[in-house]
C-alpha cells in the first residue's frame, strides 16, 4: 500500500516546496491537497463533518500553483489534488492547468476530482448545486478530448465547443488518472462510467468494506480493471493502517495539521514507519 500526505496549505505553514521535498526524502509516495477558492462569508450550507467550519478553509493556496511549487523540487512524488472542485471550473482553462503540471512534472498527477459540497460558492462561480454533478462529469470527458485530441471538440448538455486546439497535452496518456471523490449512492456509478479510480473520504471507513465489495463485484461483471482506492485523510495509526491493508486498499492518504516546518518534520518523522 503507498502511502501518501495531505494538507491544508496556507501562507503560515510549511512551503509546500518544503512539504514535498521532507516528503519525498523520507519515502512518501504522492502528495495531496485540497481546493476551496474562497469561502462565502454568508454561507448557509453546513459543513459535512459537523460543527464550526475550520479556518484553514479560509486560508487553503491554490492547489494547482502549490503543487508545481512542489514539482520543482521533487523528481519522483506524486501529485494529486484531494479533490479539485472541478464544476467550478472553466474545462479548457482546466486543462491546460492540469496539463502544463503534468507535462512540467514529467507526468506526475493525480486529478482527484469531486462536486463539491458548499452551495453558495458553486454559486459564486455561476454553478447551480443541483446540476454539479453532471457538470463535473461533462468536465471530465471534455478535459480528456482535450488531452487526446489535437483538434478537441465537446458537445454535451452543459459543456459545448467546436474544435480547439490547445497544448501541452499530458504526458500521461489518455490523460492523468482521474481519481472520483464521494460517497454517496451514486458515487460508483460515476467510478465505473468516467473515473480511473475512487476517493472515498476517510470519515466513511465505517462503511469502506462494503462498498469496496460493492465496486470489485460490479468490476468483476462488466469485465473491467480494478481501479485504486485512495483513501484521503487517514489517521496514523497501525489499527487503521491494517484495516486498509486488509481491504487492499492501494493509497492511504495521512492528514497532516498545516503546522509551521519544524513542527511538520517532526511529525513527518514520527509517520516515516508506516511507509514500508
């Protein structure tokens, strides 16, 4: 099983270069960061884990420039985002971003993607919540025309435009793995349709077992691969590290508090052992 980190990064904690640079010298596989671009002051939607919105929320750095920050200093580390709000993006603008990384990083990304769960910051972005799931679908299948194709052209219900041509395309081909983040009921029927594997969110582990019978058996009857399991936001612990081992989970995903460096390389230390 790799395994991996993630962060809330913000200005008062460690550099992500430096984050990703501890990361890699001590044996971790991949790093993952999350996205919110802002968060409405007025916001009615309560948050999913219960309680007070943490601050960090307020404060993330955009995923896409922190991890080419990391990129530059690291040679083997991959990097992912956990998860990209990607219905609150432009798709061609997007895929160009997640391109130029890949292609800069001699194809090292993860596109974690999820729908997001903050209504009224879909809302900022001209999103409706009611119809962002099937945005991030038709966002998905458009980024990989555009990533595939050297005149890319996409015509769906909410996305629509003639050929284009934009480039770099990815080194990873047909694409960078697209990782669908979720749990809900619906969450693999979107794996199986358009994903390349699952982000189940860690505060799920309760019910991970049987969902993940679910997704090998319908895998199993339709003849297709099995698509990795990264479980984002695991608690360092060996009780919880044999349960995912035990369900072959293929990436577990650490949850660091965005620490200053000191206290985060102390504690990258302390993690080291559950890496072999």
């Amino acid at each position: 099983m790799h395994v991996g980190l993630t962060t809330f990064s913000h200005a008062g904690s460690i550099p992500p270069g430096e984050l990703a640079a501890a990361a890699e010298a001590r044996g971790f596989e991949s790093l993952f960061l999350p996205e919110h671009t802002h968060i409405p002051v007025d916001r009615r939607t309560p948050y999913p884990n219960g309680g007070e919105l943490p601050d960090v929320y307020r404060r993330g750095l955009d995923p896409f420039v922190a991890l080419a920050m990391a990129a530059a200093v690291t040679e083997r580390l991959l990097l992912g985002t956990g998860v990209c709000l990607v219905a609150q993006h432009d798709p061609i603008v997007l895929a160009k971003v997640v391109a130029t990384l890949d292609h800069c990083s001699g194809g090292r990304v993860l596109l974690g993607v999820g729908a997001g769960w903050n209504r009224e910051e879909m809302r900022n972005h001209g999103t409706d919540p009611a119809t962002r799931f099937e945005l991030m679908r038709e966002h998905v299948l458009a980024m990989r025309q555009i990533w595939t194709h050297d005149e890319a052209e996409f015509h769906g219900q909410l996305v629509e435009f003639d050929p284009i041509w934009s480039w770099p395309k990815p080194i990873q081909q047909p694409g960078p793995p697209v990782l669908i983040g979720g749990a809900g009921p619906r969450t693999i029927d979107r794996v199986l349709e358009y994903g390349d594997g699952w982000i189940p969110p860690m505060g799920w582990i309760s019910e991970l077992e049987t969902s993940v019978t679910e997704l090998r058996r319908r895998e199993a009857e339709l003849g297709e691969r099995r698509r990795p399991i990264t479980v984002v936001g695991v608690k360092p612990t060996p009780e919880v590290f044999e349960k995912l081992s035990a369900l072959e989970i293929e990436r577990a995903v650490i949850a660091i508090p965005p620490e200053g460096a000191d206290d985060t390389l102390r504690r990258l230390d302390r993690y080291v052992s559950l890496v072999d």
